[in-house]
C-alpha cells in the first residue's frame, strides 16, 4: 500500500504542476477543501437510516465512491505538502488508538477512552 500512496502522490504532484495549481495548494486550502468534500460526502447519508446507509443504489454508490476519491486526493496531497508520511501516520495512530481502546474493555461499547 505505501508504493500505491507514493504512486498517487505523484501523480496529484503532476496533475497540479501541469495546471499551475501548485501556488493554491497550500495546507490551509487544501485542508478547508478536503473539509468541503467530507460536507459533500454526509450529504449522501442525511436523513437517511443507518440501514438505508449500508444498501445503496449503485447509482449513489457511484457518488459516494467520488465523494471518497475527492477526500483521499485532498488527504495525500496535504500529506505530500507536510512531508508526512500518510501510511505510516497511520500505523502509528492505530497502535495509538489499540492502547487506548484494549479490547476487553471497549469490546462492544462505543464510548470514548476516557470514559473507561
């Protein structure tokens, strides 16, 4: 998975570069972009049943699947900007993660780590 990352990273990298976007991707902008994509994303899924949420039309499945793409573009390319290292972020945030919710205390329970 890192090569398929570091493969979309540059071609966002290129994409870009060959339009001269460069200068308007800035942290900042690229972050309030991906924060507008996530909006669009929850549009598909407001006012609808977690139900209806796991059966959708292919046809919404479709704009889902863009909504995803959008995100995923605006993370690595953020990520590209910071130098961070998006696969292994997000390693380290799972080991993080696997200390503050131990199985045998959260398994089956949606409450927040400080609340065991």
């Amino acid at each position: 998975m890192p090569d398929a990352i570091d493969d979309l990273k540059q071609r966002l990298r290129q994409f870009a570069d060959e339009r001269h976007w460069d200068q308007f991707h800035s942290p900042k902008n690229l972050a309030m972009a991906l924060i507008v994509e996530a909006a669009e994303l929850v549009e598909h899924f407001q006012w609808i049943t977690q139900e209806d949420s796991r059966a959708l039309s292919p046809e919404k499945k479709a704009e889902v699947e863009a909504e995803l793409a959008d995100i995923m573009i605006y993370l690595v390319r953020i990520a590209d900007k910071l130098d961070v290292d998006l696969y292994n972020a997000a390693l380290a945030k799972l080991e993080q993660n696997a200390e503050k919710y131990p199985p045998e205390l959260v398994k089956g329970k949606s409450k927040k780590y400080s609340e065991y």
